[in-house]
C-alpha cells in the first residue's frame, strides 16, 4: 500500500477513534452527579461502550499496524479496570492519555496527506 493511502487510514481512524475518545469522556465525567443508586448501571453502560470502543481501536490497530492503536487498546483495558474498581479520577486520566497517543498517531498521518496534497 502506498504510503498516502497508510495514512488516509490511519487518519480515518485516528479521527473515528478521537470522537469516541470525547464521547467517553463525557460519559465519564457525569459520574459525578449520579446518585449512588444509578452508579452500577452507569458502570456497566460505560463498560459496555468502552469493550466496544475497544473493538473499534483493535479493528484500526488490524487495519493500520500503527503502534498507536496497539498503544491505545491497551489503555482502554485498564480504563475499564479503573471504572470496575470505581476508581474514575484514574479512568479520566487513563483516557487523557489514550488520546494522547491516538493524536500523535494522527499527527503523522496528517504530516504525510499534507506533504501529498492531500490535506
């Protein structure tokens, strides 16, 4: 594959994976105004969006081969551990991170579609 169409997809899924990311947050962050009676069930919805998230992270870590992706799935798990421990301050910072990662992977995609034109 040549190289501007590696980083067509890269971006593609670096921007896909981004608006996951912020939904998540979002999501996370109202944990804090929930009573204590709706926290388990947002526990398990938020679960369930970030084992799904997961998947779309390891479908573009399939699709790309870019350590990013690789580097993010990982970050998703233990966001998941943090939320199963009801540790959100660590989850929020653990997400914060993974869009880190996901950025940068962006940023050399972007590099290359910009060098091409493309962009």
């Amino acid at each position: 594959m040549s190289q501007a169409k590696e980083a067509f997809l890269t971006f593609h899924y670096v921007e896909k994976t981004k608006s996951n990311l912020i939904i998540a947050t979002n999501l996370l962050d109202t944990f804090t105004s929930l009573q204590d009676s709706e926290v388990a069930g947002a526990e398990k919805i938020f679960v369930a969006y970030m084992n799904a998230l997961l998947q779309e992270v390891n479908v573009a870590a399939n699709a790309t081969r870019a350590k990013g992706f690789h580097d993010a799935s990982v970050k998703v798990k233990e966001t998941v551990e943090k939320i199963e421990q009801h540790d959100y301050a660590s989850a929020m910072k653990i997400l914060s991170e993974t869009m880190t990662i996901i950025t940068t992977e962006g940023s050399s995609a972007a590099e290359v579609l910009e060098a091409h034109g493309l962009i």
